[in-house]
C-alpha cells in the first residue's frame, strides 16, 4: 500500500508550527519587565510634616515571567522596601514570596519633609531560577529588554504661615485686580474638572464641600497668576489639587490647604 507523502510546502509548514509552538513560551520570556511607581500629595504640604508615599512595583511583562528577591531602594532616606519590611502593605497574593505576571505589591512609607524633596524609587530583583540575572534600573542582560523599573517623585514644601494670599471676597470685589484670567473665563475649562460656570460665578459660588474648594481654588488661582502676590503655591499646582480632588472625592484637605493660604493677606490693589 502507498503512502502519501506531504509536498515540500506543507511539510514546511508543519515544521514552523512546531517550532514556533514548542519556542513560543522561551520568546515570551524576553518580553519581561516591571514598573514601579511613587504616588504622593498633590500639591504642596507644610514644612516639618509628615506625610505617606505609596510605592507599588508591577510585573507587567507576560505570564512566563517571575521576579524573586523582589526590593525596592527609595531615596533620600535609604529605605529598603522588600516584603519584610514594616512599610510592605500587601500585594503578595500566594504568598510565595515571587512579584508573579500580574502582581503589584505595595509599600507605604510615612516622610518627613523640610524642603521641596525629589523622591526616586528603583526596582530590584533575579528573574526566577537565574540569580545571575539581576532586573535592577539600568541592566540590560541575559532577562531581555528589561523596562527601566525607576520613578521619580517631586513632593513640594511651604513654610506655614509664610507667604501672601487674598480671599475670594477680595478677588469678586477688585476685578480690576485680576491677572492673566478674566472673570468670564471657564472653570471647567481651566482645571479640567469641576463646574461649567465662569470664574466669576466659581469665586462668588455659596455652600461647602466641593462648592468651598471651587471658590478657594479660584482665588488661589487669582493669587498664584498675579506677579504682586508671593502665594504658597502655583498655578499648576492648584490645579492638580482640583483634579485629584474630584478624581478621589476628597474635598476637605486641599480646600482646607488653600482657605488657609487665601487668608494670608495681600495688597495687590
């Protein structure tokens, strides 16, 4: 009895797929890496307090990927964040000890600052089975194109009780003294989140809650812009405090944060 014999190209073809079947989880295990990141207060804080960075790591590469000895080095300070630290706050699901394809363990570390403090955090690690293959930033090797696990933080300071602010009664009293914004500019359209009214309407809004942010905020806003008035904060930083406000539902701090600024005093006539 004959036996059919493939043709050269199907032949071919069947040995590609096997050898792409059988290659396919050793590609997949160049295709490693991990992101750390800081997150922090949005916008500026007192002199001498003390506040929390969250610090995650992520094994965002692909599921044939492991990281043991898992440590993250945050500067200045010289913390050593690992799972046996006391700022380690979960993320080990197993619990075995390995940053697994999905995982993001977390640390929270409480600083205290004096001053403006760039914060940078590093990851470190050994692709599982290969201590030789160090992850740490900056390491190209035998684990692939690495992504670059380091990220900065920027935590800006002010002194208490130092610096210049006007109230909203002020500003929706002495529109004469408004720089670089108009009143019939948009709320909305400057912070990126909050009310669709004019600046005028936000400085003049009633009630508390969000309605209390808006109108500091736009105060702040007037303080930061206007080249006589020596506020705490920027223009930018006002912003964000707006945005992570309404993006966290936490209104109480940042209003609180810039009432205080806004009460100051300034002449800016």
């Amino acid at each position: 009895m004959k036996r059919k014999l493939l043709s050269p190209a199907l032949a071919l073809s069947l040995v590609l797929v096997l050898v792409f079947s059988i290659a396919a989880p050793v590609l997949a295990w160049w295709e490693a890496s991990t992101t750390v990141n800081i997150e922090g207060p949005a916008g500026p804080v007192p002199a001498g307090s003390t506040v929390e960075l969250t610090v995650t790591e992520t094994n965002d590469g692909d599921a044939y990927h492991w990281i043991s000895d898992v440590w993250v080095s945050l500067e200045p300070g010289g913390y050593i964040l690992n799972k046996a630290s006391g700022y380690y706050s979960g993320g080990d699901a197993d619990d075995d000890g390995i940053l697994d394809y999905g995982e993001t363990w977390e640390w929270i570390v409480p600083v205290t600052v004096s001053g403006d403090t760039l914060f940078t955090a590093i990851g470190h690690g050994y692709c599982v089975g290969n201590t030789d293959w160090d992850v740490t930033y900056g390491i190209l090797d035998d684990c692939g194109n690495m992504a670059f696990p380091n990220e900065k933080f920027e935590l800006w300071v002010y002194v208490d009780g130092e610096g210049e602010g006007c109230t909203p009664g002020f500003w929706k009293n002495h529109l004469d003294a408004w720089v670089g914004y108009a009143p019939s500019d948009n709320f909305l359209a400057i912070f990126g989140a909050g009310p669709d009214i004019s600046l005028l309407e936000a400085v003049n809004l009633r009630g508390g809650q969000f309605n209390s942010l808006v109108r500091h905020a736009t105060a702040a806003l007037l303080n930061a812009a206007h080249p006589d008035v020596d506020y705490p904060y920027s223009e930018g930083d006002i912003i964000a405090m707006v945005q992570e406000a309404y993006s966290s539902g936490e209104w109480e701090m940042p209003k609180n944060d810039l009432e205080e600024a806004n009460e100051l005093g300034c002449d800016c006539d």
